[in-house]
C-alpha cells in the first residue's frame, strides 16, 4: 500500500501535462472568453484562432482537472478554481502563466533541466534552440507579453544607481541593455541636466522609446535598437550596465564590457550596477528559487572581486567603488593605461557621492 502510494505521488509530481494544459489555457485567455459570455467549444475555436478538435480535448482536461465546467448544451463556464486566469480579476495569474509570457516561456524551458544538471549552462537554448533574451527580444510574438510583463519600476536596489553616482558631471548616458527604458526614465526624472539613450534588441527598443515619450521626456531621452556584442555607438559620457553580466558566462561578459570600453573610449566611464541573486537557505522555497535561477541564469552570482577581474580581462580598471546591497553592486571603470593599476580614488569628470 505504502508502496503504491509512493508511485501514484511520483507520477503525479512527474506530470508533464497538467502544467501545460493550464498555460495553454493562460495563452489562449481561455477563462476570459467563457467569462465574457456562454460560449461552446466551437466559438471559442473561432475567437482564439486554435484547432476546434484539439481545443475541444484540451477543454475537456480542464473541465476534468476543475477548471472550468460545462453543461448538457456544451455551453462552458469558469470555476472558482479557473477564475484567476482571468485578466480583469484582483491576483490574476494569467499573464503569469501564459505559456506566450516572459515568465512562462522560462518555465516552460526548464524542460531542459537535465542538460542543466549535465553542464552547468542555463537550459533554454537546449530546449528552444535560442537565448532567452535574443528570442523574446527579437521575436514579434512577444511583443505584447513584454508590454504587458515588463518593469515599470525599478528594482533590486537601483536606487543606488540613480543617488549613489554623482552624476553632477555626466552630460550623456548610454543604458546598455536598458530593456523597457524603466531605468533611464528614473535617472532622467531625478537629474534634470541628463540626456540617455537605451540602447536594446528591437522589440524592447521600440517599447522603451514608446515610454520614455510618454514619461515626456522625447527631448532627453531616446532608444537604439541594437546588442551589446555588437559595436556600440560613441558619444556618451557613461556606458551603464544594470543587471546586465548574471545572464552571460565570464567570456561573453568580457565581451560585453569590452565593448562598453570601446565606445566610451578613453575619456569615457563604464559603469557597472550589477546585481546579485543569491538565495539565502533559509528563505521560503530557497531549493526550488535556488535551482530555478541556476537553470535561468548564466552566473547568478558573482563577487564584487569577481566584477573588478572581469573588467581587467576586458582592458578596463576600476576608478570607484560604489556602495553596495547584498542584491546590487556599483564599480565604475576607464580604459587601462599601459601603467595604470586599480585605483579606488575619486575619478575626473564624472564625479560620485
């Protein structure tokens, strides 16, 4: 009895299915349809685009896990338990649990997980063929789950970002992997005197010079569409990298701050914000948070000894250390010298608190 109580518990941990189902379910908005009105089978087919015989089978698992319920007529209804699919209710998971949103899609690649054990490396490209950011970035399909998902207000202490940098003698600041244009819409909000540009893959590019104009600030703030392994456009007095490094392994960060050096060439400051996500044993649900990062995540953690040995790969020194949180960092670098060593000391033009 004990026995088969052990197996049914493993097969149904082990289950595959059941998850999917409902993200499927969170993708197509499948609770918000039947919600609207009594509608069948069919013209739920109709208005989510899907196969009307796949659906009907789909559907019938969802009635059967409780979900939804569905009368003599084939006319659906949404249960207690399907109602925070919903997108119009208080706590909704839907856009959570989409199997099309930012956070679903790294869900779905922990599929991957053995290559993770295997490897060390994150698993997504195992299971998608493609980087995490490079698809979700490049790929039109997301475009409405990065609207709908991405930040709208800072965090992770950047606070320290935006008041622990003096940026009294900063004219222009390039956000190198800026995203939706969250950041750079603080910092220009909090220093007048700034002009920025996020510079990002298309579809956040596009996202963030949309919010930086509706924030009115179109005259001192803007977006590029670009990468970071690319060229980087010349011009700014500080290239900034905000919880950028944690996604890629030590030679793509290299690569990435070599070329922040490169643009900001030898008058120009490379400033380093990155964040640290290390998960203390005795938070709530550490093992799994701690094991989902590591399959996420490039390098989740790095020191701030770390940082600066990154930085000297990349031809770069260290002119300030910034404060620090246990979650955020702030190291500031220039171009190396031929006779130049770390040097901690208050830097030239662009001065900090």
């Amino acid at each position: 009895m004990a026995n088969g109580s052990s197996v049914e518990i493993l097969l149904d941990m082990a289950d595959l299915l059941r998850p999917n189902a409902i993200r499927v379910a969170a993708a197509l908005k499948l609770a918000d349809h039947i919600a609207e009105s009594s509608i069948t089978a069919e013209l739920l087919a109709e208005r989510t685009g899907a196969h009307p015989i796949m659906l009907g089978k789909l559907l019938r698992y969802l009635v059967e896990l409780g979900v939804f319920g569905v009368d003599d007529a084939g006319v659906y209804t949404v249960l207690d338990l399907g109602q925070p699919l919903r997108r119009d209710v208080p706590q909704s998971v839907g856009q959570f649990l989409s199997a099309e949103g930012l956070f679903g899609r790294v869900e779905l690649g922990l599929v991957g997980l053995l290559h993770t054990v295997r490897t060390g490396d994150p698993c997504y490209s195992a299971v998608f063929g493609r980087e995490y950011w490079d698809e979700i970035n490049n790929d039109p399909a997301f475009v409405q789950a990065l609207e709908a998902e991405g930040p709208t207000q800072i965090g992770w202490d950047a606070e320290l970002i935006i008041k622990g940098y003096d940026w009294s003698g900063v004219r222009r600041v390039m956000d190198v992997g800026g995203n939706n244009g969250t950041l750079l819409i603080e910092l220009l909000t909090h220093h007048p005197h700034l002009h920025g540009t996020v510079l990002d893959l298309p579809n956040v590019a596009r996202i963030a010079e949309q919010r930086i104009a509706q924030a009115g600030l179109a005259e001192r703030g803007g977006s590029l569409s670009g990468s970071f392994f690319d060229p980087l456009p010349p011009g700014h007095d500080v290239y900034l990298l905000s919880g950028i490094l944690a996604d890629w392994n030590d030679e793509r960060a290299v690569a990435i701050l070599r070329a922040c050096g490169a643009a900001a060439g030898p008058e120009g400051k490379v400033l380093l914000a990155e964040i640290s996500m290390e998960i203390p044993p005795s938070a709530p649900g550490a093992a799994r948070t701690d094991l989902v990062v590591a399959a996420a995540v490039a390098t989740p953690v790095r020191t701030v000894d770390q940082l600066h040995e990154l930085g000297r790969s990349a031809g770069l020194q260290v002119t300030w250390e910034g404060p620090s949180t246990p979650v955020r960092s702030l190291v500031e670098f220039s171009a190396a010298g031929p006779d130049t060593g770390t040097d901690l000391g208050a830097p030239e033009g662009a001065g900090h608190a």
